[in-house]
C-alpha cells in the first residue's frame, strides 16, 4: 500500500496525539485540580480523529461525556529535545480541536490511579477542524477559543492564559517523546467544560481563523 | 512522501500500541494490584518503538527502571466491534515486547491520580523483536515467554496464565479504539519484574520461536 502524506490531512497519516491537561489554571481550578509545576501529559491514538460531517459518539459506558476545546498544534518537522528557542521552527500550523473527555470514567480512573485510556482515548474524542498553516496565526499565544453547545457560548478563553507556553510544550514533550511530522499537539482548554448529550450541536471556533461544527450521537452498543 | 508498508516492518509505519495492565493474577499481585474485572488499558506512542542494535534508555527523570516481557500482537486487518469468535482473523503475526515502565514515576502518578504517560510513553520504552508471522505461534494462549538481566533468569511465564485472552483483548479494544494494520497489542506481564540500572544486558524470548537483547545506557539530560 502507497500513502501520500499532505500535512493539510496530517489526520489521515499521523501516528501520535499528546494532549496536555490543565494548562490553564481557571480550568484547572474548575475541576478541583491543583495548577501544575510541569505539564501533564497524555494519549490520544490517531483512530480517535473526527472531522466535520461525521458525529461525536458518546462511548456505551460514558454518562458524562465533557467538551474542551483546545488550540492544536500540528508538527511539521520532527525533533527530539527541541529548545524552546528554536521550537516554532517545528510548527506546519494548527487545528482548531476538541477533546472530548468521558468525565464520569475519568473521575474513576484518577481515584483508582488507573490509566485515563477509557475517559481520553475512545473512538472520535479527537474532533479536529480543517489544517490551519502557520501563518495564519502569527501568533499562538493570543488567539480566542470559543464553544457553543446548541447555540449557547459554553467556553471562550484566550491562549495567552496559558500555564505553558506553545514553544515551552514542544521542548519539554520532544526531551521525553520525539516528536514526528504529522504529530498533534493538544494544549488544554480554558474554563466552561460542560456535558453534551445525544443529538447536541457542537460548534468552535478561533476568533477570525476558522469555525466546525459536529453532532452528538450515541455510539450503539454491540 | 512515499512510505510502503510491509508488516514485518510494522514499527516503521503502524499507528498505535495498546497496553493491557495486569493481565496476569500473578504480576498484579506482587505490585498488590486487585485483579481486573475488564481489561486495564494504556497507550504507547509509535516513537517508543526500539529494536534490537539500538539501547533502551533510562529517562533522565527515572530511578527505577522496570522491565516488563510481553506478548505483542500484530494486527493485519483492522476493525472496530471485532466478535471475539472472529477476532484471530484480524491477527498478521506477533512480537516479543518489553513494556518498559518508569515504576518509581508510575507509582506517583497511581498516587495523584494522573495519566501514565511519563511512567510508560518515553522513547525506547517499546523494545520489540522481529515479526513473528501467525504460523509460528499457533496458539498465543499456550507459549512461554523469558526474560533475563544480565544472564540471570528474571522473568518465565506461560501465556496459559493470562487473565484476558488474546481473542477477548482484541474484541474488547476494538470496541473503544478502532484497530487498525500494523497496530500492536501488548498483553501484560507475568510476574518477576524488576529494575535495570545503566550497562546491564537483557536477553528475552518466546520459546522457540524467537529471541532478542537489549543493552541498557542513560539518557543524557539535555
Ligand atoms: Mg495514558
Ligand atoms: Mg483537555
Ligand atoms: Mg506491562
């Protein structure tokens, strides 16, 4: 089999999502959780990518199913231990995201000290809008994330609340996972994550740059 | 870009790699884990992946270097709601494993309920062995696997012991997170785990069927 890798679908060929939590402390605080000394990192796998005009499946086990919507970073050219004065130099461009979290399963899995793998990493919890190049926003530390769930404004928050910084991300997650063109970078989500329920309307947006949209569906159970 | 795929060459190209927790009563319980109930899942990024000629290194953040050896399971043709009565299908051969775990770093992230990543996502953390086509092992359920540290005899377990089968793992995956070619299941440890320090030499193996060595060096900080 033959692929062609074009950055602008980085979600077809991609082989790794590395997702940062509380990176802005008004969320961090929202959830009871302490601001954190370094960034707190995990996993999506790549099968957990959606795009528009597919929905949002809330997985058979999830009650509460959370929206955060998060800046994200696509990487163009791969580094290991990247310094952060050089780590803008990695970036292809962005992807307005979701990080859709099954927050009932992951309030278990952080009191049973289990992985978050149920609550982050099912089918579609990686709603990914159209590729963003990078100049389209010269700047990732002042840009305003929005979401509305059935036309009702749920999260706006501006990335320059960040706890670390775009270029701070890139250098500290490539000194412990290399990180390779096509990679996702997910950067965490300001304050105002709420649950969705089935047939909702998600839609997100970065202020003047780009808008998605996508249903909420309830994945049926086999 | 163009990438072929070949499937003895799955680490090159293939998109995930799903770790199951606990999977032998006996290794869940000398870390005084309970014995699960459902599958413990967890995620490795592709940029794990080592193979034989290359070391495995110590992250710079870790004192206590675990090994774990593993059934890999290499998977042919993807799916998603895989019945476990056809679940073999989807099976192109396997790997032998060591699922490397930072255990000093895990156990802090068990104790403040945080993911996993740091404790079993840092590059090298995924040594893997040749492929191992589905003929030469005709039943993953009853095949011993070995692991020694510098000659001696650290870890021998048969797979008859797993809490989960192989058919069930895949069926229960595919569920949550669509598998996909070239996609690698690890399917837990039995017990005998311990740590490495820098310069040991592990040796691992699946009874004759195949064998593989690894040199242990420390990642320098940058
Ligand atoms: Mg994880
Ligand atoms: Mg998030
Ligand atoms: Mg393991």
């Amino acid at each position: 089999m033959i692929t062609t890798r074009n950055i602008s679908r980085f979600w077809e060929w991609g082989r790794k999502i590395i997702c940062v939590g509380r990176n802005y402390a008004d969320h961090a605080k929202e959830l009871n959780n302490p601001v954190p000394t370094e960034p707190v990192l995990f996993l999506k796998p790549p099968s957990a990518y959606v795009t528009q005009g597919s929905p949002i499946l809330v997985p058979s086990y999830c009650r509460d199913l959370h929206h955060e919507v998060e800046l994200g970073v696509v990487i163009g050219r791969g580094g290991t231990d990247i310094p952060q004065g050089s780590a803008m130099d990695h970036v292809a461009g962005y992807a307005l995201c979701l990080d859709m979290t099954a927050r009932d399963v992951q309030d278990v899995c952080k009191s049973k000290g289990l992985p978050w793998t149920l609550a982050k990493a099912f089918n579609t919890s990686c709603p990914v809008s159209e590729f963003i190049p990078r100049e389209r926003i010269p700047d990732p530390g002042n840009v305003t994330l929005w979401l509305k769930v059935n036309d009702q404004m749920r999260q706006k928050g501006c990335t320059d609340q960040m706890v670390f910084s775009v270029p701070h991300l890139i250098s500290y997650i490539s000194g412990i996972i290399t990180l390779e063109e096509g990679d996702l970078i997910l950067t965490g989500t300001p304050r105002g994550v709420s649950a969705v329920q089935e047939h909702d309307e998600l839609q997100a947006g970065i202020q003047d740059v780009v808008t998605m949209s996508f249903k909420v569906n309830r994945k049926e159970h086999q």
